[in-house]
C-alpha cells in the first residue's frame, strides 16, 4: 500500500474548494461497542462515563490508551461494555474536539449524547 492511498492519511483537495478529511473510527456494533461522554474524572484509571443508551457506566482506561491519550470530561469516547458486569466498561477510542464536532455536523452522533 503506498502512502497515496492510505485511508487514515489527511487529504486536501484545495484545487477543489473542498476541505481534508480524516476517516474517523465509528463504534463497532457487532463488538458491543457504543458512544458515550465522559462526566467525571474518578481516580485510578477509572472515569465515570453517560453512554447512548443512557445508562452511566465507570470506565476503565487501558493502559495502553492512557499514556497515548489524556481522557478528559467531556470527552467523546468510544467504550466496550463488559459482558460480566453491564455497569462497566473498557474505553477503545477517544476523539478529539473537532473530531466530535466533525460527527455532530455530519449527523452521526445519536441525540442523547450530541452536545457539540
């Protein structure tokens, strides 16, 4: 695969008036993925979050996610439900503020979590 044409690489098209995109991940519903915002910092790599399905949740930050991304209140994250104990949850992506804004505008945020 050559750099050209990479789905993930940022493309500008200003010969065109358009603007450059990115190809955001979107929750993986087979996966039991789902959006959620996150409300409240709790301490230990842990956040409370309110998901799309309206139920709040306390998340867990991998490790992985937490020394490549701060998670912040407010925050758009993509989470995986556990499937032992519903009322936890593993955080898989977080999306940055115009990344979210980017969704919202594109109508792919459902309205109990669109705030942005």
């Amino acid at each position: 695969m050559t750099p050209q044409d990479n789905p993930y690489r940022k493309r500008n098209h200003s010969q065109d008036g358009e603007e450059g995109y990115y190809r955001l991940p979107l929750p993986n519903r087979k996966n039991n993925e789902l959006f959620a915002i996150a409300d409240q910092l709790l301490g230990g790599s842990r956040i409370h979050v309110i998901c799309e399905d309206k139920k709040s949740r306390m998340a867990r930050i991998p490790g992985k996610m937490k020394r490549r991304a701060r998670v912040r209140a407010g925050d758009l994250l993509i989470i995986k439900p556990w499937d032992i104990q519903n009322e936890k949850a593993d955080i898989v992506f977080r999306y940055s503020r115009t990344q979210a804004s980017s969704l919202s505008r594109r109508k792919m945020l459902p309205e109990e979590i669109n705030v942005f």
